[in-house]
C-alpha cells in the first residue's frame, strides 16, 4: 500500500516487538504519525497500529534494506527512535568477555550510529528530523555490576550532545530519552555473563535482587513512550528529557549533589557494603 502523504508525519521505531519499542510506536500511531517498527524477525502488525519491519541493527545490509523499504513506501522519514538494545544480567565488568562486551556496544552504540547515517542522508535532503535515542539515567550514573550496559549509554550521552551541535544548522535535532527502571521484558531477556567467577558471587546474587525488588515497582513503558512524543512533537526539543520521577530525582541528585553523598547513596542501595569484600 502506499502511504505517501504530505499530511502525516513518518516515524520509524527500531525494538518495537515490546516494551518500550511497541508502546512508543503505538503512542506516536494514536498521535497521529505514520509508524514502521521493526525488530529483526518483522512480521505481520498483528493487530498493531503500525507495520513492522525485519531490521538487525547490528548488520549495515539489513539497516540499509529497512531504510529503504521505509522510503519506498512512505517517500519521507521524520522521526527515528533508536530503541534496540540488550543488557546483560548483574554482573561483575569481569565476568564478560571480550566478545560478549563487543556484542552489547555492537547492538547499543554501533547500532544506534548504523541506523543515524542511515536516515540522515534523507533528513538532509528534507531539511528536517528528529532523532530520539533511548539512553538511560545510567547514561549519567554508573551501575556495579552492570558497568558493560552503563557504559553504552554513557557512550549514546557524548554521541547524541555532538550530533546534535552538528545537525542543527540543518533543520535536524537530536534528544536523549532518559528512563530509570522500567518494567519490560528487557530484564528477562538479559544475556548471562559468560565468564562467571566465584569472587563475585555473593556480591552478584545481592545485586541482582535488588534489582527484582526495584523492577516490582517499575514505570510502565507508556510514561517513556509519552515522553518521546514530546521529544517528537516540541518546537523546541531539548537534549534530555528524563522519564518518569525517579529518573527525574536521580538526573538532579547527580548534577547537585556532592560526588560522595552520591557515591555512598549508590553503595548502599545496592547493598554493595553489605557483601563481603571482592577475593582476589
């Protein structure tokens, strides 16, 4: 079908099988946008508001061949979110192997940048876009025994604030959507370290448990789907936009707040001073 018209606005939403993929493609649909998902498997909409696309993010042919189906039938893109991504379970920075943390930077970072250059080329020749990336507040924050995941969106903070300066003149901003935890399958589907040591054992079982009794309490992904179609729709985007409150509290905590206060308040809401010492 061709769906080529002036009088909708094109978004295209990478991860959007679930969570908040699929309720950022819904939300930006009842808003009024044109949306393709995508995820590596595609397939039908399935009742959905949106078509989806097969995408693999970590492929440039596959990036390459979504992009171009999406102009194919649509002729224009507006909006990209960059919403793919995986993490791994609780777990010592050592307990990941070379390959494992080339894996999850190949899915975070480089997937993020394969999907921008692709759809810039488009947005230039346009005048305009948006891109929304889905960073986190531990893109501001460090996370013990999740440094791999941490350190992704640390790297998707420092790309987005440049590309932005860049693209400005062009019509085209970029913004960073930080949530803190959110209940998803994210946390189910996380990749298990695949160098486990006994060192970290205790240390990683506290950890992880801290994390189930958070995630009880989690925003829904809707409230981080509201947010990106403000990102979406503002006349004036800013870079960040924290979802929900405790992601807002963090953000201020840790521009305001004495580097120790923060520091100690991290340790111990992860128990971390309650486990024994790392062994060597």
């Amino acid at each position: 079908m061709d769906m080529k018209t002036p009088n909708r606005r094109i978004a295209l939403v990478t991860g959007a099988s679930s969570g908040i993929g699929q309720a950022t493609a819904e939300r930006l649909a009842q808003a009024g946008y044109t949306v393709y998902g995508t995820s590596r498997r595609g397939g039908a909409a399935g009742g959905r508001p949106f078509e989806m696309l097969p995408l693999d993010v970590t492929r440039d042919d596959s990036v390459a061949e979504a992009v171009s189906q999406l102009m194919q039938r649509a002729g224009r893109i507006d909006v990209l979110v960059n919403n793919a991504g995986f993490g791994v379970a609780p777990a010592g920075a050592e307990e990941s192997s070379i390959e494992q943390a080339q894996a999850i930077f190949d899915t975070n970072v480089f997937g993020v940048i394969r999907m921008t250059r692709a759809v810039l080329p488009h947005m230039r020749l346009q005048g305009s876009g948006r891109i929304i990336n889905i960073g986190s507040v531990l893109g501001l924050l460090p996370m013990p025994f999740g440094a791999l995941y941490a350190a992704t969106k640390h790297a998707i903070e420092g790309y987005s604030e440049s590309l932005d300066h860049e693209l400005r003149s062009l019509g085209i901003r970029v913004s960073i959507i930080e949530p803190a935890y959110t209940s998803t399958p994210f946390d189910a589907n996380f990749t298990q370290p695949d160098a486990q040591l006994d060192a970290y054992r205790e240390a990683r079982a506290v950890v992880s448990q801290r994390v189930k009794e958070v995630m009880a309490t989690a925003d829904q992904p809707g409230v981080v789907a509201e947010v990106v179609l403000k990102a979406a729709n503002a006349a004036r985007p800013r870079l960040r936009y924290t979802a929900g409150g405790l992601a807002g509290r963090l953000a201020l905590l840790r521009r305001f707040a004495p580097a120790g206060l923060v520091d100690a308040g991290i340790r111990k809401d992860l128990r971390l001073d309650a486990t024994l010492a790392v062994k060597p």
